[in-house]
C-alpha cells in the first residue's frame, strides 16, 4: 500500500484552476519528485496535501486513512510534516525555538523521545547545533533553509513534504542540502519533493511527475525522465 | 546674477527677516509682565504636589489606560480580521464610533451619564470612570494600529506555522502576534506618549484630591497657594509634560530609525 495517494484532486483559486486532476502515489521509503516551471502547480499541490488549501474535488489517502478535509495540525499528528518554500523560519526566535516549533504536536519537550529527535537533526544538520542560539532571521539563506529542514523533521513525520529547498542557494549548498535529502531517505522517512533543480531532484527520485500549467503531463522513474529527450530540452537545459 | 549669488541674496534675506522679528519680539514683549504671569516667585511651593499627586497619578492613569485600551485593542484587531462577518462589523462599528467621537465627550459620557442612568459605581468613582471612557477611546485607536501589524506579518509565516500542526490560536499566539508587536512598536510607543498627554482631559472630571492628575493640580493652583491668579502653575505642568513626552517622542524616532535599517 502507499504511503500516500492522491486522487484527481483539484484546487481552485477563485475561479482560477490551480491543479486540475491530479493523481499520483508515493511509496514508503522512497523520494517522489514533482518537477516543473513557475506558477504550474507543484506548491498548490504540496499545500492541498499539507491541508492549507481547500480541495474542489478528489481525495487524498495518507497511510489508508482519508485525510481530505482534515485541517493541518491533524494531518501533522498523523505523520505529514512540511518546509516551506521560501524557508518560512521564525525569524524572531532562535534556531532551537524553531525546532521546537517543530515538534508543537507533542508537546513533550522534555521526553527522551523529543532528545532523540533533537539529535538526530543535529546529527543531520550539525551546522544547527553549533548555531542553536542564533536568531533565525539573522542566518544566511542556507543556514534557514536547513533550520526550515530541520524542524519539518522535528515532528518526527513518516512523510516529510520540501518545498523547493535548494532555491536561492549556491551550487555547493545545494549539493550539500541534497545529499541531507537523501539520508533522510537513508534513515526511513519518505520524501515528497519538489524543485526547481530537475537535474538535482531526478537524479535521486524513485519515481517524478511534470507539472504544467496545473496537469501532471510525464511521470516515470527520476533516471527515465532524466534520459529522455524533451524532459532534457525542457527542465534540464540540455540539447536534443 | 550668478545663481551661486542669487542663493546667497535669498538666504541673506531669510537671515534679516528672522532677525527683525527677533528684535522686534525682544524690544516690544513685556518680559516683566511675562515672567510675572507664567514664572512667578513662590513656584516651588507647587512642585511637591504637582509632582507628588499630579505626575504620579498622571502616570498611573496613563499606564492603565495603556494595558487595557491594548488589551481590548488586540481583542478588536482580531476580531476585525475574523472570518466571522458578524465580528468584523461589530469591530468595525466600534473602532468608527470611538475614532469618530471627541475623546472628551466619551469621558463625559462614562464619569456622569452613565453612572447616573444605570445607578454604576465605577471603581475610583469619577476619575475612574473617566479613566474607562479614556480605555475605551485608545481600544480603538490603538485597534487599528494592531490590525495593522497582524497583517504585516507575511502570509507565509501563517502557513508554516499551520504547516507545523499548530492550530490556528496556536499560531496566532506564538508565531503571529509576537512579531505583529514588534513591527508596531514604534507606532505604539506613539500611541503612549498621546494617551500621556489625552490624560488632561480627566481634569475636566473633577476627581477627589488625591485623585488628581498633573492638568487638574495645576488648574487648582490657579486659584489657590502662593501663585494664584497667574499661569505659573500651568506653565510648571507644561514643562513636566515635556520632560516626559520629549525623551519618549526621541526614543520613537529612534526605534523608526532602527527599524527601517533591520528591513
């Protein structure tokens, strides 16, 4: 069974279509990638599924449970966490009170479980750990993103949804972020993610789908859309 | 003419004009008459109450009005902001009526009207009536201010709170509002220094001795103690609200400044 499955799901702003019929499934332990331009859907698609946008019609399955009209902080309890695009970290407070944020549903702060979490993202992140009392908004772009990363994870999530988290950094960075993606795959929580960087993401991806103008148009393994032709003329700025 | 000369004529000219009115306000005003009037020997037997009485209840006066007009300001923003249709009108109707108003007829209305009409007994009897008149008005001032701040806070920040699993109370009370309060407290600490000086308007209440704010000890000593019958007692008043407002107005300007340059 998938971890998660969405069916024909559509979301509409006003009376604008953002996505339009949208279905895919996501395996446990693997990294789905939905790639795309600007404005084709791949954030509205992460938001329905994080609960922040309505859903106009379809369903969304998460671990054999409906969770289509659930509102966010359910979906978090049941094992859905999400960095968002932008980062979105707490700028006011400190890297450790974003992390806490992060682990908000359980408010068990002082449980050893919460000190394992704690761990295990700074063992990912070790750069967190080093900067645990530095205030969010002060960081640069690629520190917030990992504090973003960080405290997605911090809910202790089965699937982890990241919203572009290589965008806006250096290439080192972002080989350095990527290589973080796929120990979190390493460590057994399933990623839903979606960039910009085609090149980058399909690479890693067990299975990828191409968003246009609100439609999945391609899906297929991440090394057979990397290996086909128009995807490479199209997303990875390749010759024909 | 050159223009390099042409500007030195015209501030030439600017210079001259301030000095003639100078020298005509040095050698026409009575400053004889003027220091008798607002700065007359047998001033420091009033310090003691202005200061005492009259700054002390001027503070706590304002310091109540200040936490309870926010608390009922940040009760209005939200609900302004609800998704409640019912809410945003009663808000809105609220904020419009209180603006709308002169401070002074809403003091009015809560130190003699409404006691009278529902037999009410505020607590602090008429000055504290005054005072929730007073509340009532910087609520809704100071609800507009708050709105003003929530929205500020960008959208993004709402999602990913929301995104963490908090609820949508939880986000207001630990991601939005908090930084909503820094965003607005240059405009806040402007709204304070107001209020510091809207607390003359309780004088007109007429409150029991000790009851008096720094404007109505001065207005007593008009006609009483060694400076009856000149303005002196008012011009001490003044000077007092100026030690106060002035280093609060700098410190505003100050925090403007500080965060324009965090953007």
């Amino acid at each position: 069974m998938p971890l998660l499955e969405v069916h024909g799901l559509c979301v509409n702003y006003g009376h604008i279509e953002a996505i339009r019929d949208i279905s895919f499934t996501v395996e446990q332990g693997t990294i789905t990638t939905l790639i795309g331009a600007n404005g084709a859907g791949k954030t509205t698609t992460l938001k329905t599924i994080s609960g922040l946008r309505t859903v106009r019609a379809g369903t969304i399955i998460f671990d054999g449970k409906d969770i289509t009209n659930l509102p966010p902080y359910e979906r978090v309890k049941l094992g859905l966490s999400q960095s968002p695009e932008g980062r979105g970290v707490f700028p006011g407070m400190t890297v450790r009170e974003n992390l806490d944020m992060g682990a908000f549903v359980r408010k068990d702060t002082k449980t050893p479980a919460y000190q394992e979490d704690l761990e295990r993202v700074y063992a990912l992140f070790p750069r967190l750990e080093e900067r645990a009392k530095q205030v969010a908004g002060t960081m640069s772009g690629g520190e917030q993103q990992m504090v973003a990363m960080g405290r997605a994870l911090m809910a202790r999530p089965k699937l982890v949804l990241l919203d572009e988290p290589s965008m806006g950094l250096a290439p080192k960075l972002i080989a350095q972020i990527f290589s973080i993606i796929d120990e979190i795959k390493a460590q057994g929580t399933t990623v839903l993610l979606v960039e910009q960087n085609a090149a980058q993401a399909l690479k890693r991806a067990d299975s990828a789908h191409i968003l246009e103008t609100g439609e999945i148009v391609r899906s297929g393994t991440g090394t057979e859309l990397a290996a086909d032709g128009s995807v490479k003329a199209a997303y990875l700025g390749g010759d024909v | 003419m050159r223009r390099s000369t042409k500007r030195y004529l015209r501030q030439g000219g600017l210079y001259a004009v301030l000095a003639a009115v100078v020298i005509f306000l040095a050698v026409s005003v009575d400053w004889g008459n003027v220091h008798r009037n607002f700065w007359t020997p047998g001033l420091g037997d009033n310090w003691h109450d202005l200061i005492l009485t009259g700054v002390k209840n001027t503070a706590i006066y304002t310091v109540i009005s200040f936490a309870l007009g926010l608390a009922l300001a940040l009760l209005l923003a939200l609900m302004k902001l609800s998704d409640v249709l019912v809410y945003r009108w009663i808000a809105t109707v609220y904020i419009e009526l209180f603006r709308g108003l002169p401070a002074l007829i809403t003091i009015l209305f809560m130190a003699f009207a409404v006691p009278i009409a529902f037999q009410w007994h505020a607590p602090g009897g008429t000055a504290g009536a005054g005072v929730i008149g007073l509340v009532m008005v910087a609520g809704a001032y100071m609800a507009e201010t708050l709105r003003a701040g929530l929205q500020a806070v960008p959208k993004g920040q709402t999602e990913a709170a929301r995104s963490l699993g908090m609820s949508p109370v939880a986000t207001h009370v630990h991601v939005i509002i908090p930084q909503a309060f820094r965003i607005i407290i240059p405009p806040l600490t402007n709204e304070f220094v107001l209020l510091i000086k809207d607390t003359s308007l309780l004088s007109i209440v007429g409150a029991a001795v000790g009851q008096r704010e720094l404007t109505n000890v001065s207005r007593d000593f008009l006609s009483s103690g060694s400076t009856a019958g000149t303005g002196t007692s008012l011009a001490q008043a003044a000077l007092l609200y100026l030690i106060i407002t002035l280093p609060l107005t700098r410190l505003v300007a100050w925090l403007e400044k500080r965060q324009q340059r965090a953007r």
